[in-house]
C-alpha cells in the first residue's frame, strides 16, 4: 500500500516529522510513543532498544497504529494502521545514527548495554486528516 500522494511531504527526511507510535500489550493495554522515523514510500520502520516497552509490544503484537503529524500545522497529519512484518538488529546502530543526525543534528551517542533494534511496519490503512 502506498503513501497517499498529498501527504508524502511527511515521510520526507527534511520535513523531521514524528511518528506517534501505539502499540498494544498481550493483555491489551494501549501504548503511545513520539518515535523518530525512516519511510521508503511503502514501509516505515522504527527503531528502538531491545526491551523497552514497544519492543515488546510489537514483537507479541504486531498490529500497531500510527499518526504523522505536520511540524507546521498539526491540525494536519496522517492517521496509519498497520502490521509489524519484521525485525532486525543487523545495521540497527549505523540507522539510529542516521535518525539522530537527521533528526537531532548530531550523532547517536551509544550507551553501554543497548541492542538497537528496526521493526518493518506495512501500513494496511491510512486515515486522511
């Protein structure tokens, strides 16, 4: 499923929109995140630390929601349902560093004891605001 074409300015690297990320429990308690993002025009991945609660989240629940709000106007934005379809850690450090330049304008500072992780999410709706 592709990104519709009015709302592709906010999957632009330069546009440094966040990700409102919510994920769901095995005993179905909801849980929302700002995250960083990356999009290839067909999926959206994630990345996070092993162990933090979205990580398991999506690794028991692959269903997930998303919004991706407009840094300019933020009555605008993009409403995403979708499925986890996979996960990796392999080039996971060398991709949060290139989320914090982007986003941050700096390198990612690793901390002792992460394992950055990517979730492969395929969008399998979209929600025109």
């Amino acid at each position: 499923m592709s990104f519709p074409e009015e709302f592709l300015d906010l999957i632009k690297p330069e546009t440094k929109s966040f990700l409102f990320l919510a994920t769901v429990n095995n005993k179905g308690i909801p849980q929302v995140t700002p995250v960083w993002f990356d999009a290839d025009g067909e999926y959206i991945y994630i990345n996070t630390n092993e162990g933090r609660l979205k990580d398991r989240n999506m690794k028991s629940q692959p269903d997930v929601a998303m919004v991706i709000q407009d840094p300019k106007d933020p009555y605008r934005y993009l409403g995403i349902r979708g499925k986890v379809i996979s996960h990796t850690t392999e080039g996971a450090d060398e991709h949060i560093d290139m989320l914090s330049r982007r986003y941050y304008n700096k390198p990612w500072t690793y901390r002792e004891g992460q394992k950055r992780i990517i979730f492969k999410i395929q969008p399998t709706h979209f929600d025109i605001h």
